[in-house]
C-alpha cells in the first residue's frame, strides 16, 4: 500500500434487503488499472475488508485523486462460507 499521504479510510454500514444479515460478508476493492504516483507504482491488487456484527465496514485505500492514470475502484461483495478460501482476485 502507498504511505499514508495518499491513502485514506474508506467507512460505511451495510444493510441487506429484508433484514437480512450482512455478518461475514466481504467487500472487495480492486484499482481499474494500475496507476502511477510520481515515481511510485500503485499495481491493482485488491484490498477486502469484512462486515462487523453492527454492518460496519472500514479499510484503508490508497487516494485515486493522488494518481497519473484515472484509477477507480471496482468493488464487489460477497459471502462465502469459513470453510471455503476467498477467492484470489489478481488473476
């Protein structure tokens, strides 16, 4: 991850329709392409962060207003069971 002069903490509370329970559930952020800071890479790796018990999320990004190429993030969410690895996102 870049320093702490371009990052910055992404929060947020997730809600499912119909009461559901968002515990356990991942949300996935992923760069749109790789960008450049300077001199300083920043590749696509993807950053996840889990649903607290209250439907809190909070993680930690590197800023896209910092960088060369126009990045977005793409995120994604999901719930997989514990017995199952997380699926690997750098393919």
């Amino acid at each position: 991850m870049a320093n702490s002069g371009t990052t910055c903490t992404v929060t947020g509370d997730i809600e499912l329709p119909g009461d559901l329970s968002a515990v356990g559930w991942r949300i996935v952020f992923t760069l749109s392409r790789v960008d450049t800071n300077g001199a300083q890479v920043i590749l696509p790796e993807p950053v996840a962060a889990t649903v607290q018990e209250d439907g809190a999320v909070s993680v930690d990004l590197w800023r896209t207003a910092a960088g060369d190429a126009n990045a977005v993030y793409i995120v994604t969410a999901g719930w997989q069971a514990k017995a199952q690895p997380w699926p690997d996102h750098r393919a």
